[in-house]
C-alpha cells in the first residue's frame, strides 16, 4: 500500500511548477523591499529551519548581502529590541500558524525590519503579519513529515534570492519541475535505492553531510530519517565534521553525503567519500554525479540542475530513501511518534 508521504513526494512536481507560476511575478514587489535593505535575517523551525540554511547560503552566495539565521528566543523568551533598520525579515512556516514564528516577525518589524513570510497557509496569521507573502501552492499535506512543503519553501526562497538580485538564471528554476519528475523516476528504478536500505536497517544511525547550498539539505535529510524512521541521525558541514565527529563514522555508522552535480563543495565532498571508504565505512551518496559516484559504496541520483538550484531536486531521492527505510523498519511514515503537523514553542 502506498502511504501517503510516498503519495506527497510525487506530486511536488506539480507544486512546484504552481509555486513558481504564481511568484514570479511577485518580483517586482520583492525587488522594492531589496532596494531599501542590506542584509536578510531568516526566523523559521524544523524543516522551514533547514529551508532557511538554503536561503542563507543562497542570499549571500549569490546575492552579495549579509543573511542570518534569527533566535526566536530574544524576541519570545527575553524580549529584547533590537536595531533591525536595513533588514529584511524573512519568516518561513508551512502552516503559518506557529505562535512564535509569527510574534518573532511582529517583533521584527516592530524593531525596524521589512517583512516577508513564505508559507503554505493562505490567510494564515504569518500572511497577514507580513508586508509580502509569498505563499506556496502545495496544497493539502497530511503525511506529518513535510516533503512537498519543504520543496516549495525552497521554490519561494529562489525566487526571493531573484528579487534580491541574485546571479542566477531565471530558466533554471523554471526547469525545476521537470527535474524533479525525472529524479524520482530514476530513483524509483535505481538499484542503489533498496542497497542504501537494507544497509541503513542494520545501523543505529548515520552521519548525513553536505557544505554550502547543499548544507540545508544535509540538515533536513538528517531531520527526516530522525522523525521518520527513529534513527540517530547527525547532521553536519563536512567541514565541522573534519573537526572531530569524523571519529563517529565506522562500520556502525555510515555517512550519507549529499552534493549538487557542480560547484565549489563537489570537491571536498568527493574527498571525504574517499577517507570515509578508506577507513573502511561506507558511504552513500545523494547527488554528485559521476565523480561522487565512483567514491561512494552507493549513490542515489541527483538532479541535473546547477547548484543554486539543485537543493529543490536534491533533497527528493532523501524522501524516497527515508519513505522505502520508515515501512522496512515497520514504521509508519505518515505518522511518527510524538509529532504534530503544527508544532508550537515558548
């Protein structure tokens, strides 16, 4: 039977050519909000949180502008005021319904900052607190891990790298939807995808790594297989990971490194597949193309997209993986224990 996270991950071909469709032409709006702002602050949780480490990486990669990742807590806990003039705050929330996400926004504006808030919830108090809501077209998701909502999260966070004056090509997003349907196609037929899980069912956990635009994917890979199938997952920069958790990877722990096919971190990556295998663990890729392949044990295809986009493809052979690990450990992945759709914070 299929579950409906499988169902989800399916259809965001779909939602992802809505989400583009219908924010493109809020370009101009975002481009008027670039002209009186430096630097972008990002207030998200969860998986928007790992949505937000795309955006970050994104903004100042692309875009040339300072971006951060906000702590709720100075707005909700301490109640500190700070000087946001010159920032844009940019709040990211499936739902739009997370308490402290939408009051961490409010405090944004009320501290100087422009807002914006991407989210699937359409007259959402997150959209209506915002000065421009860029909202997702994803429809309904019930599966309680978030797969199409992320997607289109990322959707709306390259078109807001766009309106910030992004160097990047407006064609490569829109080829975007296309990609993904063809990622899931070959991952559904790829011979590495029941490898890479009857090798995770044997393990406590795993290491998940990527750097760069490809961090957040790593982050929100780990999340998934934490939530979804109760395994230890850590996710690090490979960097960080040179720093001393490498010690962890063993027979017992496996990495999964994830790569966009191009760019400046394909390289390192590559490298630490090769120390990893030859310290006799194993690692698995996702994405990376040929050179991540022929040093992996393993490796799940990834989108033909250059790298400022390629998070929107990359992250989706992580679904299918976590999706096809979750039924062969006998879990359910469209309900994992102790989760909400909507999860609030104090």
């Amino acid at each position: 039977m299929t579950s409906q996270m499988r169902a989800e991950i399916g259809a965001q071909p779909d939602a992802l050519s809505r989400t583009i469709g219908a924010l493109l032409p809020r370009l101009p709006d975002l481009e008027a909000l670039a002209r009186e702002t430096r630097q972008v602050l990002f207030i998200a949780r969860g998986s928007s949180d790992n949505a937000a480490v795309y955006g970050r990486y994104l903004v100042e990669s692309h875009t040339g502008r300072l971006a951060t990742l906000a702590a709720p807590s100075i707005a909700t806990a301490y109640r500190r005021s700070l000087d946001l003039d010159g920032v844009l705050a940019v709040a990211i929330s499936q739902s739009g319904k997370t308490e402290e996400i939408v009051e961490t926004l409010d405090w944004a504006g009320e501290c100087g900052a422009r807002t914006v808030a991407v989210t699937n919830g359409e007259g959402s108090p997150l959209a209506e607190a915002a000065e421009v809501a860029l909202i997702t077209q994803a429809g309904d998701e019930i599966a309680v891990p978030a797969t199409k909502t992320y997607t289109t999260q990322l959707a709306a966070l390259s078109v807001l790298g766009l309106g910030l004056g992004a160097d990047a090509d407006m064609d490569d997003l829109r080829r975007v939807p296309d990609e993904v349907a063809r990622v899931i196609a070959l991952t559904e037929a790829s011979p590495a995808l029941p490898e890479i899980v009857e090798e995770l069912a044997k393990v406590p956990g795993a290491v998940v790594s990527g750097r760069g635009i490809a961090f957040g994917t790593a982050l929100e890979l780990a999340l998934k297989i934490k939530e979804a199938c109760y395994l230890h997952a850590m996710g690090l920069s490979y960097a960080d990971l040179l720093h001393g958790p490498i010690a962890v990877v063993d027979a017992q722990t496996p990495a999964l490194l994830v790569a966009a096919g191009s760019g400046p971190t394909l390289a390192g990556t590559v490298a630490l597949a090769r120390r990893v295998e030859g310290a006799g663990a194993r690692a698995y890729g996702v994405g990376g193309g040929d050179e991540l392949a022929a040093a992996c044990s393993a490796t799940l295809p990834g989108p033909a997209l250059p790298e400022w986009v390629a998070p929107l493809g990359l992250i989706v052979p992580g679904q299918m993986m976590v999706e096809n690990l979750a039924r062969r450990l006998g879990v359910d992945p469209d309900v994992p224990r102790g989760l909400n759709k909507v999860t609030q914070t104090n």
